[in-house]
C-alpha cells in the first residue's frame, strides 16, 4: 500500500512537472510570436508592405520550424489555425490588400494567443 501511494504521488509529480514546463513553453510562443507580430501590425498600419512581407515570411519561417514540437501537446486543429491565418496574411501581404491583411493580421495574433490559453496548466485542461 505505502509503495502504491508513493508511485502515485511520484506520477503526480512528474505530470505536473511536464505540465509546467509546457505552460512555460506556450507562454515563450505567445510572448515570442507577439512581439514579432507587434513589429508586423505597425508596417501593416504604415502601409510598409515590404517590411510587412519580410516579417511575415519570417515569422512563418519559424513558426513552421517550431510547429512539429507544439503539436506534441495542442490540439493539431489549433495549430493548423496558425497556419492557415498565417498564411492568409501572407497572401494579403502579397496583393497588398490593406484590409484583408489587417483582418488575417488579427486572427494571427488571436490564434498565437489562443495556443496559450487553450494549453494552459489548469486542473480543468489536467482533468
């Protein structure tokens, strides 16, 4: 009985280890993600569609680099939200449609921000 417990409360332990380091993980990508999509929203208010076009390729660059890895713990549907807005953006970047980049630039930065909450280390996302 003694050893039962204590391989349950070591389970328990390790589940909210991994769990902490995926929150911290996911909060780095929203931190992350949004500052370069800071930077992205003020070309796209200047119009700066060349800056816009280089950032957005960046930031799709990386995002598909990370993605794999993220995928291990958020839902794919999530992360292929990512994706698609992502590259939404691009295209509107591309054709230099104002709104429809603004728009695309909008679901970006819910979607990064979504990752987080979605994933985030609470009993309800545990249970």
């Amino acid at each position: 009985m003694r050893r039962c417990v204590i391989v349950s409360i070591a389970i328990l332990v390790f589940i909210a280890l991994v769990g902490g380091a995926c929150e911290g993980y996911n909060a780095g990508i929203a931190r992350r993600y949004g500052d370069g999509l800071r930077l992205l929203g003020a070309a796209l208010g200047e119009r700066r569609w060349r800056e816009a076009r280089l950032d957005a390729e960046r930031i799709a660059a990386r995002w598909e680099k990370e993605m794999p890895w993220i995928q291990l713990w958020v839902n794919h549907a999530e992360t292929d939200a990512v994706t698609h807005a992502l590259r939404a953006l691009q295209s509107s970047i591309g054709e230099e449609d104002h709104l429809s980049a603004m728009l695309y630039y909008d679901e970006c930065v819910e979607n990064f921000a979504h990752l987080r909450h979605r994933d985030a280390f609470t009993l309800k996302n545990i249970l």
